[in-house]
C-alpha cells in the first residue's frame, strides 16, 4: 500500500530558505500515524501530520540535489533544460530512498520520487510494496499532471487543480492501493481521464 503521495519544489523558492522545499499538494491514504493520540487537537495532529510531509519532501529535495550534482547538472539546470512536457518527463531525475523506523513515520517506509523540473512528485510506500509497480505508477501519475494539468506552465496554480489531481489518484491509485493494469483496462483508465480532463 501507498502511504502517501506528494508533489512539491525541488528548486529554491524565494520565500523558502536554501535546503528546504514546498508541498504544493499532498494525499495521505490509510489512518493518520498521529489519529491515535487522544491527547492531541485536531490542529495538532494537521500539523505533526504536516511536517511529517515536509520532512519527506526536505529529503527528497536532498536526493535530487546530489543526483543532478552526480549528472554534471546543478538545481537550477534540471528547471531550464526541457521545454514541453514530454520532453521533460523524459529527462527527470528519478529515484528511491529507504526512510527508517521513527523517520518520520513509525515503520519504515520507501520513497519514489521522480523530479521534472522544479517538480518532484513522490510516493511514500509500504515496506513490502512492488517497487517497480509503484515507479510504474508513479510516472503514470506525473504524466498526466503535466500533460493535463500543465504544472510546469508559468503561473500554473497545483492548488486550484486539487480536483482533477484526485481524480487521477482515484484511478490510478484508489485508496492507496497499486492496481496492476492490463493493456484493455489501461485503455479505458486513458479515456477516463482524458474525458474527465477534457470538462
């Protein structure tokens, strides 16, 4: 099972200091680790809950650093390199990372992130979970956010698009579960979503 999935900055952002990142949308599947905590408020666990996110995201942008530092390529090279969509899913940085037990959340966990740009978008797994099936998903997800969605236009708002993000994670990550697709089903997933989007 999917933990959660994140799309935020990876490149800095005026408002933010040098090393920290965005989340620009967040979903997380499954009970909140801090609903069990009768002696917490309801603002209290949004916000343990947030900077759980945040820490992800923090540790993801570090991982996209060193990967464009190892390519020859500095942060701000991946944002200038590509111009359309296709052209910059192709070239994204991509990536996993083991999250310890406590760090942030209370099993381990693994994270696939995948930066277009100044994007990542990220899935936060299960131990156990088919980590090819999970990058399959993953990029699944990215394309049709920027094909549809046009993330990486200027002034693209993530935050008045929360719908049509959701709608894509109830296709192709319902309740946080990975679906493996056959080549018919994919079909009708793709003409779904593109009806959906078409709206």
């Amino acid at each position: 099972m999917v933990h959660c999935f994140l799309i935020h900055t990876v490149c800095p952002v005026s408002a933010l200091e040098a090393g920290d990142s965005r989340v620009l949308f967040s979903r997380v599947f499954g009970p909140d680790d801090a609903s069990q905590d009768e002696a917490l408020s309801a603002e209290e666990r949004r916000a343990l809950q947030r900077d759980k996110l945040l820490l992800v995201a923090r540790q993801v942008l570090s991982s996209v650093s060193l990967s464009r530092e190892a390519s020859g390529r500095g942060l701000m090279e991946g944002v200038a390199a590509a111009t359309d969509e296709a052209t910059a899913l192709q070239e994204a940085d991509s990536g996993v990372q083991r999250l310890r037990a406590g760090d942030p959340f209370p099993g381990e966990t693994s994270v696939l992130w995948l930066a277009v740009q100044s994007l990542a978008f990220s899935l936060v797994c299960l131990p156990h979970e088919n980590l090819l099936l999970a990058e399959g998903t993953l990029r699944s997800l990215a394309r049709h956010c920027l094909e549809h969605l046009r993330l990486l236009g200027l002034g693209s708002e993530v935050l008045l698009k929360v719908d049509r993000i959701d709608f894509l994670l109830s296709k192709l990550l319902p309740h946080g579960q990975l679906l493996f697709l056959n080549h018919r089903f994919t079909q009708s997933l793709e003409k779904d979503i593109t009806a959906y989007m078409a709206k």
